[in-house]
C-alpha cells in the first residue's frame, strides 16, 4: 500500500536494529525468527501514520510501533501454538522449528519486551500508553478465546462473530491508531475518533479478508483460496449463509462444516455452490461498506488539515481494495 509505504520502510530498517543476536540464543533466536519473517507492517505503521498526522517527528513514534509489532508477532506465536498450525508466511511456525516450550517462553519474552518498548516516553506518555495498551492486550486475549468457543459452538449469531473479530483484530488497529495520538499529545477527542476509525476499519479488514479466503485469487491472495472452509471456521460468509438458507441449505453446509474430507476440492466446491446461491459475496461487500463508511465518519471528525484527512481517506481506501 503506497500511503504507508515510507513508514514500512522506515520501520523495518529500525526493526533491524532491534533484532541482533541476544543471549540465551535458545530465547532469542525464535524472537528474531518471528520478527524477521516479514508481514505488511501495518500496525506499526499506522503508529507512525497516525503520529505524522500532527506534524511531531515520525523517529519518537518507532518505539511504541515497535510495541505494537512485537506485540502482534507474540499473539501469533501463541496462536499457532493454540492451532497446532505448521506454517506462518509459508515458513515453519516457531513451535514446530523448535519445539512448544520454546515458543512458549519466546513468545513470553516478547510480551516483556512489548511493555519495555514504552521505557523512552515520558511519564505522561508513559501511563497513557500502558494503559492503553494493556487494555487492547487483554482485549485481544478475550476476542481470541471466543473464536475458541465458537469452534465447539454448533451456532453463532453474527452480531458474537462481529464482536469477536472486533476484539481480536480490530483493537490492535484503533489501539495503534490512537497511540500517535498520545504522542503527538493531541485532544482526547482527536484520540478517540482516531479509535473508532482505526476499530471500524479493523473489522471491515476482517470481514474483507473472509472475502478474499473465499473469492480472491489465489495467485494475489498468496495462500490457498477456501482455507477457512477447509479448517471448518465460522467466516462471515458462513454465518451470513446461515441466516439466509433454506433448511435443506441449512443442514447441508453445517454437514459440511463438520467433515474433514480427504478430496478438499470438492468440498470447497459444494460450500461455494452454496454461498453463491444466496449471494453471500455481496452481503459482505455490503457489511465492508458500512464499517469502511463508519470509519470515514470519525475521520470527518478529526479536527485536522483536510491534506491530512486525504491520507487516511487514501489508506482506507487501499485497505478496501487489496487483493492480499
């Protein structure tokens, strides 16, 4: 994405710096491992985005992004724990290049270090950044042990799918958003509509990302099209098919969403025979629409230059339109 395009950059060639070899080496490799795998960078460059927005220079802004991504890659060490999941960016996760005690401790580690990176602000900034923080980790704690529960739940309305995927993804966003604003020591009401812009534009992220699993291209998407559907994970598209389907359609694509067949293709073909049928593809479209505009609504509000508004209409815009 070209809006955060020289943050990214400038953020990894920090990361860089960050990630030399500590000892124990058994400790610290799986973190540099982790962190060196690459990903989009988003969230720490939005700490940076949303702090250049009020014109305070980007470099003081590199710690708390720092925070948020060592914060995000610990998240998905546990999570791929939690799942049993062999491969992360289509390398091996840390547990299964190591071993699950070690991704454990490493991902403890990094819980540490992402509190540690707050150490250079000062007091004001100091408090407010934990505690915002603290509130967004224990957040994302809470939306991930609802989509555990929701895998042994036999339904779900999508009002609990919407607040999980809120919990879970979209509060690291709207925390990272909010976070410049405490440093470029802005008004309470700048920092919470940076909030509700970062949430809002959170779960449209989720709910398009449901929609590329489904219906992206594969080669674009850069992992297999119809993932969710073979790992039998409650999706929008799912949820939404649920509400609209005839019971035979109804009983059908929960059968579905049960077996673990050997022939994928065919399964994913008979959900997507499904789905088509009650046009579920333009239901999410629509549910995008809605949170993407609610997140433009908090952006009218921000009380900056209108060139300044531009560049998150910009990336708003780009989040909607990608293809990965």
């Amino acid at each position: 994405m070209k809006s955060i395009a020289p943050f990214t950059a400038q953020f990894n060639a920090f990361l860089e710096t960050k990630t030399q070899s500590r000892k124990p080496k058994s400790l610290y490799d799986p973190v540099n491992y982790i962190l060196n795998l690459g990903g989009k960078r988003i969230r720490p460059a939005l700490v940076m985005m949303s702090a250049d927005l009020f014109d305070i220079p980007v470099e003081s802004s590199l710690d708390a992004a720092l925070a948020i991504e060592v914060f995000h890659n610990f998240s998905l060490v546990h999570d791929d724990i939690m799942d049993d999941a062999p491969k992360r960016r289509h390398q091996d996760t840390v547990h299964e290049k190591w071993d699950i005690n070690t991704g454990i401790l490493s991902g403890d580690a990094m819980l540490i270090w992402a509190y540690q990176c707050f150490e250079v602000y000062t007091t004001d900034q100091f408090y407010k950044l934990i505690k915002l923080f603290s509130k967004t980790a224990q957040e994302v704690c809470i939306g991930q042990q609802y989509d555990m529960d929701f895998e042994l739940q036999p339904q779900v309305k999508i009002e609990a799918y919407l607040e999980m995927i809120r919990l879970k993804t979209a509060v690291l966003v709207a925390c990272a958003f909010q976070m410049g604003g405490i440093l470029a020591q802005t008004s309470e009401e700048n920092q919470n509509q940076l909030y509700q812009f970062g949430e809002n534009l959170g779960i449209a992220f989720q709910i398009q990302d449901d929609l590329l699993d489904a219906y992206g291209d594969p080669v674009s998407f850069g992992k297999q099209v119809g993932g969710d559907i073979i790992e039998n994970k409650k999706t929008f598209l799912y949820l939404k098919t649920l509400e609209l389907a005839s019971e035979n359609d109804f009983n059908q694509l929960q059968h579905l969403f049960t077996i673990q067949p050997a022939n994928t293709t065919a399964k994913i073909d008979a959900v997507m025979q499904i789905y088509n049928r009650y046009n579920v593809k333009d239901e999410a479209a629509k549910q995008i629409q809605s949170y993407t505009q609610n997140a433009l609504k908090s952006l009218s509000n921000l009380n900056i230059v209108e060139d300044k508004k531009a560049k998150l209409k910009l990336f708003a815009e780009e989040l909607m339109q990608r293809e990965v």
